[in-house]
C-alpha cells in the first residue's frame, strides 16, 4: 500500500490525479493502480472528472507520535517498543516476533495497525479489518510463571477494557464471555490471550 498517496488523501480534500501521482512517485498510469489497491483494501474513495479524487470523510491515520504524546509518563515508562504499521497480515505475529527478539522485563511490546489481513478470531474464525475503521493492537509482556499465571488474564483484561469504554461515554459495553466486547449485540472486539 502507497503510504505516500495515503498521507495526501487522508484530509479527505479533492486533489488532482497528477498531484496524487507526483505526492506518490508513481506514473499516472501506476497511481491508479494505487487507488484501486486502496479500494480493494476498503478505503472509500470518490472520483469526479475534472476535480480529482479524496477520500469520503477523510482518515484520522495513527502514528507513533500521536500514540506517544496521548500516553501520560507513567505508562510511557511501560512501553519497550512501539510499532504503529499501515498494513500487516497479524499484529500478533508481529509482536510475538519482537517478543522473541527483543522482549525487556516489565516493558511492553504494542503493535498497532491500520489493517491486518490476516487477522484471527475464536475457533479459527478470520477476523475481518477494514483499512482505517478499527483499532487492531496487540501488546506483548513477560509474564514469569508460565501459563498458570495467565489464568483469568483475559478476564480482568476483558473488564478492564469495559471500564474503559464506559469512561469514554460508551454505557451499554459489555463483556461476553469467554472474551468478547459488545455494544448491544454488535461485537465491538475481543481478547486473545
């Protein structure tokens, strides 16, 4: 995906099919096959002849500064590692990755994207991500003990997340067990442990 072409679409403004190339690098010719990819990839565009093309609404894209500037200290003293990508096959692959490489006692790895493609739910379920709808994060600790001591991590993690959203105005979030979030019957999310 042309993160280039991403950064000037994302105001949600119309700009020219030459100023789209020209921000990308890429030929005209190239720069649609660009926009098509961010088509396929769930991004909704709109094209008018003579005007040129945006993004309906425009994006609100993360980046590791907007990440860091949002946490207070004592939680950014928490954080080991910090990736926030475009797009991944799994934000958990990814940091278990890191955890075998560079896991620090008492320091959190978090790996955030704008689109996983391959996603996973409960039961091998694929989990479906639209580019730049949704929050995919995972987040890696040591944690001694072994598997004994994760017993009812996913729950307290569960209810945490709850309070969170209920903090943020969102009154009806709930948890389902084993480890969904849902707003009404809609799942808003869920923990994999």
């Amino acid at each position: 995906m042309n993160t280039q072409l991403l950064q000037v679409l994302a105001d949600g403004e119309w700009h020219s099919g030459q100023a789209l190339a020209d921000a990308a690098g890429v030929s005209r010719v190239a720069m649609w096959k660009q926009l098509q990819k961010l088509q396929e990839a769930g991004v909704t565009l709109e094209a008018v002849k003579s005007v040129g093309h945006r993004i309906v609404g425009g994006l609100d894209l993360l980046t590791d500064a907007d990440v860091l500037s949002a946490l207070d200290p004592a939680t950014e003293n928490l954080m080991g590692e910090l990736q926030v990508l475009q797009q991944i096959d799994s934000t958990n692959r990814v940091c278990q990755e890191v955890m075998g490489d560079r896991a620090q006692p008492g320091k959190a790895i978090v790996v955030s994207a704008e689109q996983q493609t391959a996603g996973r739910g409960r039961r091998g379920k694929a989990w479906v991500s639209p580019y730049a709808r949704n929050m995919y994060l995972s987040v890696g600790w040591q944690v001694q003990g072994g598997a004994a001591a994760l017993q009812g991590l996913s729950l307290a993690i569960g209810v945490a997340v709850v309070r969170a959203l209920q903090d943020l105005g969102v009154a009806t979030a709930q948890l389902k067990w084993p480890n969904d979030v849902v707003v009404g019957r809609q799942k808003l999310g869920g923990i994999l442990i």
